[in-house]
C-alpha cells in the first residue's frame, strides 16, 4: 500500500471565548508565572474545537466528513487547508490543496474572473501556460463567459461559488477539500460539482474531501467517512456504516409529542380530543424503510363514523401526502369517555428525504372535523439504506418503484 497523501495525528485546536489572549496584564503575568512554575492556570474561557484527532487518507481517497454544526468539521479543513494553525498535534499533506470552505476563499475582490483564475493556478504551482489549456473548460464549467472580465466583487454569491469551484476542480490540485459552500449554488450546479467530484477521484485519481449535511451525497460519492461528534473524532470507516450508525444516534430519533394541551381553532378538540402522536416508535425515520405512527385520543362524547388522518406538508405548508385510516379500515364508533390509540404502518415510506411538517386530524364523516392540528410539528425524513444513488434529488416529492422493461421497436 502506498503512503497515505494525508497523515492527521492526535490534532487538536483551541481557541479562547471572548477575548484575544489575556484580559488584562495581571492575568498575563499569573499565567506566565504559572507556566514557568509548571503550575496548570485554569482558563474558563477555553474552547477545544478539536481533541486528539487523528486518522490517514490514502491516495484517490473520496472521503466525506459529517457531524452536527459545532463538531469541528470546518476547523479541521481550515487546519488542513493551512488556513489555521494547530494548538496540538500534526497534519501533513503530500500534493497541492486546492480548498473551497466559504464563498470568496482565494480570490481577490478587485481582480476579474480571468485574473483570479491565473492567480489561483499560481498559488497551486501551476505555470501560466498550463492555466491557459483549462481555461476554456474552467469558464464554460463556471457558466461565467459574460462576466469574466469583471472585478468579481461584483459577482453574486452563485457566480462567485461557480467560478471557486470550477477553478478548484479543475487545476488539478492532487487535494481538493470542499465545505458546505456547495449549498449557495442552484440545485443543478450541485448535481453538476458532485459529478465532477466523482471524475476527479475516479478518473485522476484525485483525493477529495468533503463536508457535507447532504448524507444522500455523501453516501453516493465517498467511499470512507468520518463523523465528528464535539471536537472528537467519533467513527471512521465505509460511509455505509458510519452514516447508519450517525442515523441511528439519539439526536436523530424523533420524539413522542403530547398534544393534549395545544390550542385548537373552533371547536375543535371539544367532542374528540387527539391527546398524543408517537412517530416510527421513537426511531428515526428512513426513506425506503418501513413507516409508523400512533395516534392517542379521548373521546369526550360519543362519536360515529370516526377516522383519523396524518399528513405531511412541506416548509411552506403544501401537503404533500395523507395517511387517512378510512380509506383501509372501516370508520370507527367511539363511547363517551373512550380513550384509546389507532396505530397505521406503511411497508416503505417513499417521501424523498427532508423535512417536512405534520398535519393531524380526525373527522365524523366526510365532513364533520373533530379535531384537526396543522404543523404541530416537524418531521426529518433521512435516505435510508435503498435509497437510490442520485445525488441532489430534484425530481418531485415521492419517488415510487416500478416495474420497468424494454423491448426492440
């Protein structure tokens, strides 16, 4: 096996809240005396936005880094990026980097698309003449041909993210380190960078690392993974088996909710009262895989022809989708005083991965509303383990399977 192109060992970086350095010279002078006395000075102000890292990447590695916001995951690449140094421990690259981690990163704001495009190629080593044989491609990647001779502090914040990242990818960096800042752009130019991601370390045999909230994207693009969890570097391995695991983790498990005491509109709530809903029995919810929610509720007269329903809306409050019992189950006939719980279990859920709000009601009929709770809630639908490989999914809500053929005209 080869040597790795990246070795991080034991890699911390602190930082101090607050203030640069000391606040006072009395506090200056205390710490310095302390140091010389080998007597460890508590400083309360201290943060550690990463301890004891350490991990290798090997050559035409695509490796995806995922975490919470806070875990580290942008100081680790600033540190790799030479952007920043660290307070303890070592990260040595062999190749040029070519970074991407906010939009702007190494361009000059007074200089055009052109010259940022030469300056960058000779911050990575590159001779004028081999900038001149990708520049072309590097432009038409960017869709900036209009405004390349414009100063690019007059570019928006799409344009400026296109041209970073056409320049990064294509000056063939042997290290391209790509942050969140894929997200300012339109969802295509995502699809697009993404497959030129995957050109690069598959066919140049570049190594990529990549930051990401996307796990769709993570999980088709990269081969290992790492997960930092408050600075610390958690789980690394196969990308299937760190993000399942990342899925798995409390944090992502949606919660039971009681709702017994929310505000309703009208009179609803008076006859019929939905008191709780448990989603998925508390674990996380994955598209492809199986589905479930229970609905608690106490009658408070009595009620026939009863059904009740769970609908999934987007951000803006669309509804997407319904799950309403009467359209497999007979309507119910509920006593006064009945308390009790509908459960509904789906063999898939097709949604495509996201957020989304939750709509809950039960109805008399066809039209008599009992009680009706509109984004009580949210709800994260995460890709599951079948979830198909498109990496920026821009096709519509609900993905169904089908039974597809082909014959001979």
């Amino acid at each position: 096996m080869s040597r790795p192109i990246i070795e991080v060992s034991n890699l911390s970086k602190r930082y101090r809240l607050g203030s640069i350095g000391a606040t006072s010279l009395r506090e200056e002078f205390t710490r310095t005396w302390n140091r010389l006395r080998g007597v460890p000075y508590p400083d309360k102000t201290e943060f550690w936005a990463l301890r004891d890292v350490s991990f290798s990447v090997q050559p035409g590695a695509v490796v995806g880094i995922i975490g919470r916001n806070g875990a580290g995951k942008s100081t680790l690449l600033k540190i790799l990026s030479r952007i920043t140094e660290p307070t303890i421990g070592s990260a040595r690259l062999r190749g040029r980097v070519a970074s991407l981690l906010e939009v702007g990163t190494g361009f000059h704001p007074e200089l055009t698309g052109r010259e940022n495009i030469y300056l960058n190629g000779a911050i990575l080593g590159m001779s004028r003449a081999e900038v001149r044989r990708k520049f072309d491609e590097i432009v038409a990647f960017a869709e900036v041909e209009r405004f390349i001779d414009t100063p690019v502090k007059r570019y928006s914040s799409g344009m400026y993210v296109r041209l970073a990242f056409a320049v990064a990818a294509h000056l063939e960096p042997e290290i391209l380190i790509i942050d969140e800042v894929l997200a300012v752009g339109d969802a295509a130019f995502q699809k697009k960078c993404l497959g030129r991601m995957h050109t690069v370390a598959e066919q140049h045999g570049r190594t990529v690392l990549f930051v990401s909230h996307n796990l769709g994207a993570v999980r088709s693009l990269c081969t290992n993974c790492l997960w930092l969890e408050s600075g610390t570097l958690r789980q690394q391995g196969p990308t299937d088996a760190v993000v399942n695991d990342y899925y798995k983790a409390g944090s992502l498990a949606p919660a039971s909710l009681n709702i017994a005491l929310e505000p309703r509109l009208g009179h609803h709530g008076e006859q019929l009262r939905i008191t709780a809903l448990t989603l998925n029995r508390n674990q996380p919810i994955l598209h492809g895989e199986p589905f479930s929610f229970a609905i608690d509720f106490e009658a408070r007269s009595a009620c026939e022809e009863v059904s009740f329903g769970l609908g999934l809306a987007n951000l803006d409050g669309t509804r997407l989708m319904s799950m309403d019992s009467d359209l497999t189950t007979p309507r119910f006939t509920l006593k006064a005083g009945q308390r009790g719980r509908v459960e509904c279990t789906l063999d898939r859920l097709l949604i495509q991965p996201g957020l989304y709000l939750v709509d809950l009601g039960a109805r008399s009929g066809d039209f008599n509303g009992l009680d009706y709770l509109s984004g009580i809630m949210r709800l994260e639908v995460l890709p599951g383990p079948s979830t198909p490989s498109t990496l920026i999914r821009d096709s519509g809500h609900v993905r169904y399977p089908g039974g597809w053929s082909i014959a001979s005209a």
